[in-house]
C-alpha cells in the first residue's frame, strides 16, 4: 500500500476503536489463518463473582477470604467481596504466597490453608462429594477454587464469569471469514469448554500456565502458519509479542497494551473484524 493509503486505513480504523501501533501488523493481520484469545477479560468481562459455596459457608469465606485479601487475581476480588457481602470475620494471615497459575498459600490462625485450583490440593484428599460437586459447578462454567484447612479440604468456591455480549458475534463473524478461533487459557479444561461453546470458538488449549501461553502460540505457527493473539492480562503479554499480531484490550494492564501491536478501545472482539477488514481494503485494491 501507498503511504496514504496506510494512512488513510489507520485514521479509518482509530475512528472505529482500533488502534493500529504499526503499519506492518495492519498488513500482517490479512494473512493470518489463526487467531488464538485469552478467555478472562478477553472473551468474558473479567468481573468474576461468587455464585455457590460448597462445605460450612462461613468457615470456607472465612479462609478463604483472609488469604485471597492479600491477592490481586480477579479470582481472589470475587472472594473477598462475597466473604464481605456475608459479613465473615477475616483473620490475620502469615506466610502468604502466591503461586502463578495455581492459586494462593498461608496460615490463617497459625494453621496451614490453601485457596486454588486442584493443583494446590494434592497433598490433600479431596471427598468424592466435593469432586462431584466441582464437576456439575464446571459443567455450568463456573469456575472452582477448593479451600483448604490444615490437611483437609474443607470447602469449594465457584467462581462465574460471563461472555461479553459482544463476543459470539465477533467469533461467527472471523470463522465466516475462514479463520480458525483458538483459547488459550489457565483455567480449567470443563470451564473453558463451556464458555468455548457458547460463544462459539473451535478449539480450547486449557490448563496452561501463565509462562506458557507464548510457547503455545508458537506451537500454533508450526508450519509457517501466521498467528494473531488477542488479550489482556499480565501474564498475556509474551504471547502477544510471539504473535504475529499482537491485539490487547484497551481495559488490559499496561504491559499488554504495550506489548499488543494493535488495540481495542471498546474492549470488544468485533474490534479484531474491523480490523480485517480493514487491513484488507487497505491492501486489497492497491496490488
Ligand atoms: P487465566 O488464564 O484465566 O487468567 P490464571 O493463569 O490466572 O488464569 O489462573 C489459572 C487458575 O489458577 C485459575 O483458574 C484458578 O483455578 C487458579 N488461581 C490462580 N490464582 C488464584 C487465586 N488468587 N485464587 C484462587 N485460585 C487461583
Ligand atoms: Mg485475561
């Protein structure tokens, strides 16, 4: 494309919402087969909230939101207000660590407890009732966070976070157009397959942990295929450098809106259509 035309697209596209950081990712953009998304924030709204407590309610919140207090994860923001909304009395915690991907670790009232995904479980025996309550939690695409106390686990918290409106909409719209959709996420495998469904994506890559997704999206290139990613976190920001387009949200952390080669103001996945689009008046006609 002439230097006017670029012009011309990127002025085009800022007016929509999306705004292109470099000329070459608008031109990449077009040959791109696969667009691979970050799920919380991404797709959803990334505002999680607490919508059942499995075990002894009060105790679960009450571990559950003295430790998740001293965390930053959008997980442990949805315990605590639920623990608060309840008013539950929360302890002092020492001893907090955060473990990336998995979940958070602390005594409360000098007793070893635990809040996060089964990974954080393992040495602990999980009762067959609060594995099948967990499962029909995730079938529901719920999220579940298990707490526990001492060497027992003593309680589940699911967690719920739903598709933006936008979201279904933007998916039929880029596999009309041929693409492939992909998510990557964190969370759990039934949780991702679910929300998946709902909004329409092809194929779900779960479980992955937060310095792993840019080697997931390189395994998505095998073959010289162009790859573009779409999120919004910390921990997202690798992966949006890997990538041969790196699209962050406009309501994303810093470090990905830096990292992302194009933003989306309205934090809206029609944004990445618009973007094609786009990108393909822009370098179509002028051949
Ligand atoms: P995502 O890819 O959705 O951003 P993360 O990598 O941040 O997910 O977290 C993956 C999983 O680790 C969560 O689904 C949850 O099970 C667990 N986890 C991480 N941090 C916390 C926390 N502070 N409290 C509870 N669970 C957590
Ligand atoms: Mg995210």
């Amino acid at each position: 494309a002439t230097p006017t035309a670029l012009m011309v697209g990127t002025s085009r596209a800022a007016k929509m919402g999306v705004l292109i950081k470099d000329g070459q990712a608008l031109e990449e953009i077009n040959a791109v087969k696969t667009i691979a998304f970050d799920k919380t924030g991404t797709i959803t709204v990334g505002k999680p909230v607490v919508t059942d407590v499995v075990g002894d309610q009060t105790q679960t919140l009450q571990v559950a939101g003295s430790l998740e207090s001293s965390s930053e994860h959008p997980l442990a923001k949805a315990v605590v207000e639920k623990s608060e909304g309840e008013q539950v009395k929360l302890l002092p915690v020492t001893d907090f660590k955060a473990v990336e991907g998995q979940g958070v670790t602390g005594k409360v009232d000098g007793q070893k407890t635990f809040v996060g995904s089964l990974k954080l479980a393992e040495d602990t025996q999980v009762p067959q009732e609060f594995k099948e309550q967990a499962s029909k939690l995730q079938n529901e695409a719920k999220t579940v966070v298990y707490v526990g106390l001492g060497n027992k686990l003593i309680g589940l918290i699911a967690i719920q976070d739903t598709p933006k409106k936008s979201s279904a909409t933007a998916i039929a719209q880029l596999k009309a157009r041929g693409l492939r959709t992909v998510m990557i996420t964190g969370d759990n495998e039934q949780v991702a397959k679910v929300i998946a469904k709902q909004v329409g994506i092809d194929d779900v890559i779960a479980g992955v942990m937060p310095n792993q997704k840019s080697a997931v999206i390189e395994s998505l290139q095998k073959d010289g295929q162009k790859v573009a990613f779409v999120g919004d976190g910390i921990n997202d920001a690798p992966a949006l450098t890997t990538a041969d387009v790196g699209i962050a949200m406009g309501s994303g952390t810093d470090i990905a809106i830096e990292s992302g080669s194009i933003v989306l103001v309205h934090n809206d996945l029609r944004g990445v259509v618009r973007a094609l689009s786009i990108s393909q008046k822009t370098f179509n006609r002028i051949k």
